[in-house]
C-alpha cells in the first residue's frame, strides 16, 4: 500500500510517498480503507520539525481520517465491515478526563498517522460517521471540530446569549463559529481579511474584526459588549494575542487555550485580577466525539471544506496551510 512517511528532516518537500505492506488487524482491531484525511496545523509543524518533537522516525502523518471497514480482528463488536468510520486523535482516550496513557496515544504523533491507503486501529479508538456526510466532511471532525466543542460546549456550557471570541478562521474557529450559531451564542470573530470576515458573517457571527485595521482588537471586542468584554475566547491567534484576550474577557470570564499557536508571555496578575478561567484544551475524549457527531447529525451542520487535493499532490496541501489564506478546512483525498 501507499504511505506518506516522514523520514527526518527536509520539511514538506522531503515528505515521501512509500510503499508499505497493509496491515492486518489483531484481536480488538478493525482495518480501514482510508478515503479522505483532513490536516491540521499541528500536522504541519510536525512535518517541518520531527526532530524536536521527538518523533520515532518513519512515521506516518496526520490524526484525521475517514473510510470503510474493510476487515475485523478477533472479537471486535463495536463496528461491522462496510462502515463508514472516523479514528479518535487519541486512540487511548474513552472518557472521563485525560491520562498518561491517554496523552501518548495521538495519531501523526506517538502513534502512526492516517496519511496511508489502510490503517489499523483499535475498535475503542474509532468511530461511526454520521451518515448524511461524506468521507470528505466527515474527515474534518476528529481534531478541529471536536477541539472547539470540547472548549465551548464540554467545558464551557456555552448556552444562548453568551458572548464568544475566535480568532482567525481555520478549522477550529470556523467549528466555533458553527457551534456558537447551533447553541443561541454570539460570536465574535477576526481575521486579517474582508473576504473572510463577509462569509464569516454569511454564516452567523454577530460582529467581525480586521485585526490590521484595529491591531487593539481587544478595544473593539470591549466596545461590543459595552465595556464588559466575552464570556468566552477560543485563544488559536499567534505571539501576543493572548494578552489581547485576556482584555477582551470579562470578569470571571473563560479563555480555552488551543494546541500549540498561543505563545508569548502574560502577566499572571491579569489573569487573577479579572478572575479568569484558563483552560489548556487538546481535542477530547471518543465520549465527546460522539456526543458531538449526535449533535451536528441532528443539525444537519455541514463542515466549511475550502479546497481539496488529490492523494498525490498532498505536499501541496500543507504547503496551502503554510500560506494561511484558506477558510476552514484542507483535505486530502484518496481515490476509491
């Protein structure tokens, strides 16, 4: 079969296409033909540095994918061949709050990723893909869209009438947006161009911000809100935005702090001042997963899907989400 393998050092450009042997699946194991996989930021700075992530080299990229059951091990019970399925970010991370064992289980991580014709998974590390979706969309929900559910709805109990900021309009943001529409919440949301901040609006948001032409965001978010600032802030921005967030919230208020683009230093004494919750946030669980799947399946949310490319121009995608011009999402396809 087909892989993408990161061999060392080189970046995208020295992502290489291998050929493997397929995978059996083993007791409690279920094989996959993968048909789409959706990338990440995370997916991206791991190709460009598996050195200081301390990668065990070759190892395949990307924690998102979906596809067909193609085979069952011995004993697995939670799916049958011919489903449509979606692997878990952490495949040792069921519910309840996250582990050890659980935090060492990440797919394009510690584990090998998704980017392969065939995969093999544990049956406690997958799940159903809601049926009104395709492979394509459905790809796009084990990282982005559950991140943002886990922040504003599993941890935030975002409810109508609250007020939430995004930053910037990736994967994340964009499933925060869609969120924030589906529970009654206003969203606030920013980016650098008007294009985006029009479909931005198209889609729900309540006010929009072009940080270049107000780079004190935080004054504009306050002004909305009458002085008092959000309730919650989806923290996705890059060097220095967390401090403006902080700003922006209000008493008591609650920031999520998501993956690895949130950097800089912050005065402490802001935070205890106003009160603040600050919660790290990195995906979730397979219970929130699927608590989330029943949620858009019965809204019928369709995933923000920007562009799409072919299997074997895959190198091209990453460097798309190097450029950071897309709205939503990228995915990669696999022919069928």
């Amino acid at each position: 079969m087909k892989a993408y393998e990161i061999l060392g050092a080189g970046g995208v450009d020295a992502l290489s296409m291998s050929e493997r042997s397929e995978p059996n699946p083993g007791p409690g194991e279920v094989k996959i033909r993968i048909r789409a996989s959706s990338i990440n930021y995370r997916d991206l700075v791991t190709i460009e540095d598996p050195i200081a992530r301390k990668l065990s080299l070759p190892c395949i990229p990307n924690s998102d994918g979906a596809g067909e059951v193609v085979e069952l091990g011995a004993g697995v019970t939670r799916v049958k061949l011919g489903d449509r399925v979606m692997g878990c970010f952490f495949q040792r991370w069921s519910s309840g709050e996250i582990s050890p064992e659980g935090m060492f289980s990440a797919l394009g991580g510690s584990l090998d990723g998704i980017l392969s014709e065939y995969v093999v998974l544990n049956e406690e590390g997958i799940v159903q893909v809601p049926d009104y979706l395709s492979d394509v969309e459905a790809a796009t929900l084990p990282c982005a869209a559950l991140t943002a559910w886990h922040a504003l709805i599993e941890r935030g109990g975002v409810k109508a009438g609250d007020t939430v900021l995004l930053l910037g309009t990736g994967g994340v943001s964009i499933f925060g947006l869609q969120f924030c529409a589906l529970h009654g919440a206003r969203a606030i949301i920013t980016s650098s161009s008007d294009e985006k901040l029009s479909r931005a609006k198209g889609m729900g948001a309540w006010k929009t911000i072009n940080y270049r032409k107000y780079p004190d965001w935080q004054k504009e978010v306050r002004d909305f809100t009458g002085g008092m600032g959000v309730d919650h802030v989806v923290e996705v921005g890059g060097a220095g935005t967390l401090e403006r967030s902080i700003e922006a919230t209000r008493i008591g208020g609650s920031i999520y702090l998501i993956g690895i683009l949130a950097q800089g230093q912050i005065n402490p004494t802001a935070l205890m001042r106003r009160s603040l919750h600050l919660h790290g946030i990195y995906v979730g669980s397979r219970a929130m997963f699927e608590n989330m799947n029943r949620a858009i399946e019965s809204a019928k949310l369709a995933p923000v899907v920007d562009q799409t490319f072919k299997f074997v121009d895959a190198r091209s995608a990453y460097h798309a989400m190097r450029a950071n011009s897309h709205f939503g999402k990228l995915v990669i396809t696999l022919d069928a």
